[in-house]
C-alpha cells in the first residue's frame, strides 16, 4: 500500500489548460474531495473546485473522476489504488475555472417545469401509498451527473431539444402526483423532448442518489405520452366517449 | 506526466464496474447476432418443430398450418415475439448501445462519423410496443399448452428433459412478457391515484401494479434468460428431430 496517492487534476479554463500531477499524503478512508483540498491548502491555493456538504447532500461536487461522473466527496481513493486519478470537470457544461463548470443552462431549464398545480388548496388529505411512488424522486441533490452523462447533451449538444434526465425526474414527480393536475404530457413530449432519450441508461448508472431515472420516471412519462399520442385505438376510444386522460384526475 | 488537454479532450476511458465498458456492448453485439443468424436458419431450412410431444417455441401455435401453409412456417409465429423482444425497453438500452452506438458506452464519446449525422432520438415505431405485448401474450399461451403437453407421453404422465426445458423456457417467458414496462403502465402506471377512483381503499390495480413493479426491477435479467431459454429449447428440438441427440427420460 503506497503512502500517497497521485492525482492529475484539470487546470485550466475556457481557453484551455492540461492535467497538473499533484501528490497527495494517504490517510485512511479520504475522498477525493479531501485530496484536491489538500492539493488546495498546500500545493495549489488558486485551484477552483465547488463544495459545500461533503456528505453528498448538496451536489456541488460534481466531477469525472478517471473518466466517469461522480461526485468527489462519496468518491474513495483507495478504489484507485495504484493508479493515477484524474480528475476533470464535468464535459458537458461550458468550463469557469479547473474543476468548476457553468451549470446554469439548468438552471433555465428548471424555470420552464410548471409549478405542482393541486386540485383543491391546501391542506387536503392523501393517501401516503399513493404518494410513495413519488417519494424516490425527492431524493434528488441536483448534482447533475445525469445530465453530464446522458449522450443526447454530452455528445449532441442537444440542449435546446431536451430538458434532461434530472428534469423527466422532476417532471415525474409532479405529473405522478394523485393531487395535481396540470397536464404536462404535450410539454414532456414536445419542448421537453421526451423522444431524444434512448432508454440507455446512463443516467440511472451514475445517479448517486440511486434513483431509477430511466424505469420509474422516463419510461412511464413516455408511456403515457404514447398513451395520448401514439396509440390509435385509445385515441379512438377516447375520442368516441369524450373521455379525458386517466393520468388526470377529472 | 502531465497531458496537454482541453477540457472534454483526452478524457481517460472510463470503468464502472470491475470490466472495461466495451465488454458489455460486445458481448450483446455476438449473443444478439448469434440469435439472429440462428433464428433466420431455423425459419428459412426448416418446417416443422414437432418431435412426439415436444414443440419448439419457434413453430407455436401452428399458425401456418391453420392457415394451410407449408413453407417457412416458423415465420408465422416468430414474428410476434421479435417485435415484442425489438421495442422492448430494455433491448432498446442494448441495441442502441452495442449496435448504433448511441452511446457505445457511459461517457464514451460517440464516433466521429455522429458529429455530422443530426440525432433524432429513439425511432417512433417503437411506441407501439404495448401493441406488441398483447402479440406476445396470445403466443405464450400456446407455449403454457405445450408445456402441459410436454409432459403427456403415449404411456401417461411423465417427466423427459424436454419436458423441463420447455416448462423453464414459458416460466421465464411468463417473467419477461409480464416485467414489461408498457404493460406496468396498462395495468396501472398510468394512474395518478389509486385511492381515488376506491374510496381511500387499495383496489386490485394496485396490488398488481405493485408486484408488476418488482417484477420490472429485473425485466433485463428476465428478457437475457428467456432469450437463451428460447434458443436453447429450440436446440434441444431440433436436434431431436434430427437424430442427433436421444430425449432422456428421467420418469
Ligand atoms: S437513458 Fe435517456 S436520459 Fe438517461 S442518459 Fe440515456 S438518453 Fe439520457
Ligand atoms: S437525478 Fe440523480 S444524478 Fe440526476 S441530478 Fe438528481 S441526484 Fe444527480
Ligand atoms: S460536497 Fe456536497 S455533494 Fe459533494
């Protein structure tokens, strides 16, 4: 077991920049958080990195740890053992400064998701086996792994046509809800762009939260957009006895 | 060792997991192959899948019989589950991954050739697959009469090796068809509220979405077994018909 670690972290900014080599004393159980802290307080005082809990509460620490998203603070060193880590900042956000990006285009994003609209004013009863389902998607820290990772935005640049794995998640969450009832299924279809997905999974992967982005939330939100879109039989019933969406309560 | 990079360039390729990521592309890419070239050879040379008791899962029901047909009979049945198996959810995750690369791996970057290519996300045709999973049921039921039938020999009831094969592959079949996610939704994923059409009470949806639901956790593990479980009761058939290999009787 070597005494210290070897981390090549990202300098650098929009302009560009290149990996720097930094050594790092061991001491059991540290994160990477604490590493690039050490790096921080004695070799590199002007290295830029974004944190607040470091107990993977607030998802600032987003990075891509040898290569794959993960936040640095739930990130051990000793997985690395006997190799150099690397760590750079997330692709798909334009870069600040070394390990920070600019994740505001999320921000924007999450304006456009209409507001939990319930069908009777608060406070109202509900059942909570009802509400469990929804419960998962709260667990959400806003890291931003997910949508660091998914290929339609990392590698398509597809950022005007899709919201986003986190923001299906959030979409879910309200449109499962028993007590609301605006009807988001025309907007996850079409600005939302429920369609880009391709159900392959990244997103769930590298969720830190464990939440089942892809079955329990874009798969059933692209259910029910077929269920009002691509499914003629259901159409025609429905439009034969005038009857709305089972998804909204009447 | 420091490298020169822009941000994005030079990112080393990444692990999860124990295996390097292309394993699982490529293992997908031969096993899906493998089926494929198999299946297309089983439907084009062969005409029948019946040996004594056994059916092969390829050749029920006898569609083409009813219909008085006589060549590439498989056809007439094989078609439903490959449109189920093809816009299935999962296999969708494995196709786009291993075939079109859409990604070929998390965080890996999509080849050159995509950059000039617009992507247009899944392919629509896929959201009929709740249409498919009805085609897929109607087909299972057949294959549960086989199994019963698998196990009614000339002298009575009894247990051959074919028997079991045939009885794992509808157990498995039963797994995957009713994991399916657009079922999930049919039987009750798509309603907000179950208390509200129940006067505060579970109704029946729920129970079964409920178990649906944990069923579905495992819909991959379910569409690999079954699949292997097709190809492998379809072997055994057909090399019984083939005199290649005797049937075992274990009682
Ligand atoms: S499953 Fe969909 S949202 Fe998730 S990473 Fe893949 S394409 Fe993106
Ligand atoms: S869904 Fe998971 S990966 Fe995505 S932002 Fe939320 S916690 Fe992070
Ligand atoms: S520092 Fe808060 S999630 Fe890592």
């Amino acid at each position: 077991m070597a005494d210290e670690f070897i981390l090549s972290i990202f300098r650098g900014d929009a302009d560009g920049g290149q990996e720097v080599e930094y050594r790092v004393p061991r001491v059991e159980g540290m994160v990477v958080l604490d590493a690039v802290h050490h790096v921080q307080a004695h070799e590199a005082q002007d290295l830029a990195v974004r944190w607040n809990c470091k107990a993977a509460h607030c998802g600032s620490c987003s990075a891509e740890i040898n290569g794959v998203p993960k936040l640095m603070c739930k990130t051990r060193l000793d997985e690395y053992e006997g190799q150099t880590v690397h760590i750079q900042p997330m692709k798909t956000f334009p870069i600040i400064k070394d390990l920070v990006t600019d994740v505001s285009w999320n921000y924007e994003v999450a304006k456009k998701i209409p507001a939990f609209h319930p069908t009777v004013a608060a406070p109202f009863r509900m059942q909570q086996w009802d509400v469990d389902r929804i419960q998962e998607f709260h667990h959400c820290i806003e890291c931003f792994l997910c949508q660091d990772v998914c290929h339609v935005l990392r590698d398509h640049q597809e950022k005007s046509q899709y919201y986003g794995p986190r923001f299906m998640v959030k979409m879910a969450e309200f449109e499962m809800h028993p007590m609301d009832r605006a009807d988001r299924i025309p907007q996850i279809k079409n600005e939302g762009g429920i369609g880009l997905c391709n159900v392959t999974k990244c997103c769930t992967s590298v969720c830190p939260q464990h939440i089942h982005i892809t079955d329990n939330a874009i798969i059933p939100l692209k259910e029910r957009v077929a269920d009002r879109y691509y499914d003629p039989i259901r159409n025609f019933f429905r439009k034969l006895g005038g009857k709305g969406d089972e998804s909204q309560p009447e | 060792m420091a490298q020169t990079s822009q941000p994005g360039v030079n990112h080393p390729k990444p692990r999860f997991g124990k295996m390097p990521y292309w394993v699982e592309p490529v293992f997908t890419l031969i096993a899906f192959s493998g089926f494929v070239i198999y299946a297309l050879w089983e439907v084009l040379f062969h005409n029948t899948g019946t040996y004594h008791n056994y059916v092969s899962p390829f050749f029920s029901p006898d569609i083409a019989g009813w219909l008085g047909v006589h060549i590439l009979t498989a056809l007439y049945v094989a078609w439903m589950p490959f449109v189920f198996r093809f816009s299935c959810y999962y296999y969708r995750k494995e196709y786009y991954r291993a075939f079109t690369f859409h990604p070929f791996g998390c965080a890996v970057p999509e080849p050159k050739s995509h950059q000039t290519r617009p992507y247009k996300g899944e392919w629509k045709i896929n959201n009929l697959h709740r249409y498919t999973w009805f085609l897929a049921v109607f087909v299972l039921i057949f294959l549960w009469k086989d199994v019963v039938q698998a196990f009614i020999f000339p002298n009575g009831f009894g247990v051959g090796v074919g028997s079991l094969i045939l009885l794992v592959n509808a157990i498995l079949l039963t797994g995957y068809t009713f994991s399916c996610h657009a079922w999930r939704n049919m039987i009750g994923g798509r309603k907000d509220c179950f208390s509200c059409t129940a006067h505060g009470k579970k109704p029946v949806s729920y129970g079964i979405w409920r178990r649906v639901s944990a069923l579905n956790v495992f819909h991959g593990w379910w569409a690999w077994a079954s699949m292997f479980s097709v190809w492998i009761a379809d072997l055994y058939v057909r090399l019984l018909i083939m005199g290649v290999i005797h049937d075992v009787r274990l009682f």
